[in-house]
C-alpha cells in the first residue's frame, strides 16, 4: 500500500490551491478517503472525507465553502481544492484511507500560508 500526497507548498493568503492524494495496493473505488490537517502545535483534525462506492462527502464546520474533496477512480487520486486561503489553513495535510484490509496514512504534504 502506497499512500503520496503532493501539492503543498507557500502560497499566498486568498489564494487556491490544490492537493492531490495518490493511491496504490488496494482497490481504491471503495475504499473511503479522508484529509487531515495537524498544525504546529495542535492535534490532528480531520477536514473532509470522501466515501468509497456512494462518493459521499463530508466537511468540517470550520472548513465549509472553502474546501473541496473529490476522487478520479480512474487516476486513483483524490483532490483537496483549498479556496481563499487563511493563515490557519497553515498545516501538514494528511491523506488517510480506509479499506476493507485496514487503515493507511500517507506521509503529509505541508502548506504555509504567508504574504
């Protein structure tokens, strides 16, 4: 199982961006795929989530509006769009997935959010 996030980096406030989370050694349609965010200092949260088979997605109150999960089974991708940053959308993003054999996190991509 391989989990790789990728995307993050310095970007400026109001700005989008995007994350992608690329997957392999499981059957990625059913697996459910989430994002997590740790900042420094505070504990991990989870930001949204994507379902596997029904494509259903869930978000964080704090990140409603903002923040889009969504999945290309075909590319066994899935993407986090960050719109109009804050700088407390500062954090190391974390890809997590479920499957029927168990539970994997990837190795986190970090987005820093400065003028």
């Amino acid at each position: 199982v391989q989990i790789v996030e990728s995307g993050g980096g310095l970007v400026q406030p109001g700005r989008s961006l995007r994350l992608s989370c690329s997957v392999s050694g499981f059957a990625f349609n059913s697996a459910s795929i989430s994002w997590y965010r740790q900042a420094s200092g505070k504990e991990r949260e989870l930001v949204a989530q994507i379902i596997g088979g029904n494509g259903r997605t869930d978000y964080a109150d704090s990140v409603k509006g903002r923040f889009t999960i969504s999945r290309d089974n075909a590319k066994n991708t899935v993407y986090l769009l960050i719109d109009s940053l804050k700088p407390e959308d500062a954090a190391t993003y974390y890809c997590y997935a479920v499957t029927i054999w168990g539970a994997y996190w990837g190795q986190g991509t970090q987005v820093t959010v400065s003028s």
